[in-house]
C-alpha cells in the first residue's frame, strides 16, 4: 500500500461538483497513490460509486481499495450495525458501486455492541474464503475489543491487519494503548484527519475569518464538532502558525510536516488525505518518505505544548 491514502469522503448533502472529486481522485492516482479508503456511507453511497468511476480501467492488481461497513445506511436495526445480515447484504453494494470483484481491506466502521465479535468474525471468514474480501480492518474500536477480534481473526484463520484512528500533532490519543497493542498484535493504524479537517495546514489564522471557500466556511458539513474545538482557540491557531518556520527549514509545507510527522511513527503504515482539489492532492502526496529528525520532532513538540490531546480515547 502507498503511505499516503486517498480518503473519498463525501457528507450526505455535499455539493461538490462529480468532476471536482473525479479529478482529484484521478491527480492521486496519476502521482503514485495507490490506496484508496471510502465508506458505504459517505455520501450515502455516492463516494463509493464516484471512487469506482474514476479508478475504472486501472489495473486491479496495482491498487488497494478500502470500504467500510456499518454506519446506517437504511432503514430499521437491519440497515446498520455489524451483524451478518447487515454485512452480508452490504458488501455486494459496495462491490457493484466500486466496480469490482474484491474489496481489499473491508473494515467495520465502529465497533458494535448489538453483535458478538464471533457473528462478525465469521462473516468477515466466509467473505473472505467467497473470495468478495481479501484483509479485515476496525476503525476507532476499543483496544480491548481490537485484541478480541484478533484473537478469533487469528483462529478463524482471518488476520486483522489494520485499524483507523484519528491520529494527528494535535490528536495523539492513540499512543497511550491502540498503537502499542496494535503493534504488538501486528495490525497497522491508517490515520485519519492527521490534518484535523485543515486545521494542520496552518490556513486558519487567531482572529481571522476562515478562507473564502475553506472547510470552515461551508454550511453544509463545514466547522463539523471536531474540527470547532481547534477553529475556537487562539492559542492553537498560533501554536499552528508558529509551525511554519519549521516546515519551511525542512522544504515542507505545514501540511507536509503534518503528514510526515504522523508517518514517523513506527506503528503508523498510512496517512488518509482527503483533498477537496488536485491541487492538494499534488501538494500533499510529497510528504510520503519524507524522513524528520529526531531535532524537529521535538522543536514541533516543544511549539505545540499543552494544546496536544493525550488523554481521550
């Protein structure tokens, strides 16, 4: 798999134009990215099946498509969850949206307490061994259930190899028990909002309006819980701005360094971006191999100070 991961996403209202994300799913794909994550969810079906357009007539052995399942996608108890049911009925949606034969690492979205990891084990098992899936991955599952799952993967002779945290400079919870333990189990983390929704880019400056057109500014999915506890604090903005220096000594971008610096962690084997232009998506990708000294890392840790989320999970 590439380092850095194509992330399609899409929210149920978004109104960005088929072309737009076409062409910045393409721009990925043109500089070297070969993995590509999406969700059945997003967009309400509609990132799987624009993801699926625009890799058609890529050759199949050159890419690792990622979906999930999981989040509601329907009506009633049957239209969400893990249960064999809901993951059964689900997966040849995703496979005819993204067409393909196989999904490459198919990964339960959250963790679901209405099914016993058994059910879902053996499911993951028979799709598998029906030859629909090749790999299993969690995302952002306790770590006690993450051990579990492995434990009855392992026995059913279907492996866990990744799981998906939210993982950033800002965000680094996961390194008090889901990386160790992931590590120790052999399971890879794929990061998700290591740019925390843009924040990481340094665009966003104490006491200014956000960027005409920025994440920040759009009704419709924009200043979403996660990304407002950073946009409401000066004291992050200009930790974040005081980054760039430190970037700039490298040859990076704040973005770069970002995503470099999540990469940087031995327990890390990729980092999703999810780039609105190709513009980005060219910017962005020129973080992967990038190799940070021992001395930047700390001057990064040293700017940042007790604006860095340790404790929650």
């Amino acid at each position: 798999m590439s380092e850095i991961v194509y992330g399609n996403l899409l929210y149920p209202q978004d109104d960005t134009p088929d072309e737009t994300v076409l062409s910045a799913i393409r721009a990925a794909r043109d500089v070297g990215v070969t993995t590509f994550d999406t969700a059945d969810v997003y967009g309400m079906f509609r990132s799987e099946t624009l993801l699926g357009q625009a890799l058609a007539g890529s050759p199949r052995e050159e890419l690792v498509l990622c979906t999930k399942v999981g989040m509601p996608t329907g009506l009633g108890p049957n239209g969400q969850g893990l249960s064999r049911k809901h993951v059964m009925e689900s997966v040849d949606g995703s496979l005819r949206r993204l067409r393909v034969d196989h999904i490459d690492v198919y990964t339960a979205h959250r963790y679901d307490p209405a099914t016993p990891l058994e059910e879902l084990m053996w499911t993951f098992s028979d799709l598998v061994r029906a030859g629909k899936i090749l790999y299993v991955g969690m995302s952002e599952w306790p770590v006690e259930r993450i051990t579990e799952a492995a434990e009855i993967g392992t026995r059913l002779g279907v492996p866990v190899i990744s799981h998906m945290p939210r993982y950033s400079m800002l965000w680094r919870a996961p390194e008090a028990k889901v990386i160790p333990v992931c590590r120790d189990l052999g399971i890879g983390q794929i990061c998700y909002f290591t740019l925390e929704q843009g924040v990481l880019t340094g665009k966003y400056a104490p006491g200014a309006q956000p960027p005409v057109g920025s994440r920040a500014t759009v009704p419709k999915g924009g200043r979403a819980p996660l990304m407002r506890r950073w946009l409401d604090d000066d004291t992050v903005l200009g930790r974040v701005g005081r980054l760039r220096p430190l970037a700039e000594e490298a040859g990076l971008t704040t973005a770069q360094l970002s995503l470099a610096w999540a990469l940087q962690n031995p327990g890390v084997s990729g980092a999703v971006i999810g780039s609105s232009t190709a513009e980005q998506v060219l910017s962005n990708v020129k973080a992967a191999g990038v190799h940070l000294e021992e001395d930047l890392m700390a001057r990064i840790d040293a700017v940042l100070g007790d604006s860095v989320v340790y404790g929650e999970e």
